[in-house]
C-alpha cells in the first residue's frame, strides 16, 4: 500500500513541474510578442538610409538651405536614433 502512495506522490510533482514549465513557457512567449510588435511600430534604417539622410542634410548645408546651427542639431539627432 504505501509503495502505490509513494509512486502517485512522484507523478503529482512530475505533473505540477511539468504545468510550471508550460506556464513559463507561455509567459516568455507573451512577453516576447510584446517586445516583437513594439519594435514593429519603429523603422529600421539600415546604413544606406543613414548616409543617404546625412548626405542630404550636407546638400541642404551646402546649398544655404539651413545655417550651420540647424545642420549640427539635425545631425545630431540623425545620429542619435
């Protein structure tokens, strides 16, 4: 009789490790689609864009579009995001 008790007392925890494992497993999941869509919402540029965005900002300083101030908080901010 107590050998039938001992073994359903192993399957209980095997069983609630095993629940605890999937729970784990859905919560990483969630988490990780909620970081995936936030990062959708934000374009990458890539380096092409990047020199072609500071290219045209040192056309536009170059032209007389924009004074040097202008330039400078631009491209910091290109190079920032």
């Amino acid at each position: 009789m107590m050998d039938g008790m001992m073994g359903m007392g192993w399957m209980m925890l095997v069983w609630g490790l095993a629940g605890l494992a999937v729970l784990a497993l859905v919560v990483a999941g969630v988490i990780w689609l909620v970081q995936s869509s936030q990062d959708r919402g934000r374009p990458a540029l890539d380096a092409a864009d990047e020199d072609a965005a500071e290219r045209e900002l040192r056309r536009r300083y170059a032209a007389g579009e924009i004074d040097q101030e202008e330039y400078t908080r631009r491209l910091d901010t290109l190079r920032r995001y």
